[in-house]
C-alpha cells in the first residue's frame, strides 16, 4: 500500500475513533467536511479494529480520576494531533483538487 494511501486510512480511523469516543457522528463528520454517511460507511469499516485499539491500556484517553498534570498533558497532546490531523486534511483536500482537474 502506498504511503499517500496508508495517511487516509489513519485518518478515516482517527475520525472514527473521535467518533465512537464522542458519540456525536454528525458533529464529526461536519469537522470533518464529509457526509454522515461516509462516516458512517467508514465506521463499518474499521470499527472493530479501533475499538481494540481503544481497549489498549496504553491509549486510553484519561484515567478514572485525572490529575490535572494529566489533563493538561492530554489537551497538548490532543491540540498537537488535532493540528497534524487538520494539515492532513487539507492537504487531501488539495491533492483532490488537483486530481479532479487531471484529463
């Protein structure tokens, strides 16, 4: 699998994680600037291979009591992603604007 390919499937998978996490399909998939269906679509997917990852003690989100070191260390980490994720989504964007244009 190409390298252009692997990057949307982590970020198909990230989205439905975000999704399965927050329960609010619609609201991601506006975020994402993709239809309901699409996630939908996609939760089909890859849904149970996200569910295992979210089971792995070692990405959970936050312990059962959060100290607040651990809170802001996951909002860092969660502002650093989110910004990886919206330049990821951008530049697919514009690789499907280049190739919508192609003869």
């Amino acid at each position: 699998m190409s390298k252009k390919i692997e990057a949307l499937e982590e970020v198909k998978r990230n989205y439905v994680r975000m999704a399965l996490e927050s329960g609010n399909y619609s609201s991601i998939s506006r975020n994402a600037g993709i239809s309901r269906s699409t996630l939908t679509r996609w939760i089909k997917e890859y849904e149970d291979e996200v569910r295992d990852q979210m089971e792995d003690p070692a990405s959970a989100i936050l312990s059962t009591e959060p100290s607040r070191e651990e809170l802001k260390a996951k909002y860092e980490q969660a502002m650093k992603l989110l910004g990886e994720k919206e330049l990821e989504v951008a530049m697919l964007r514009n690789l499907l604007k280049k190739n919508q244009y192609r003869p």
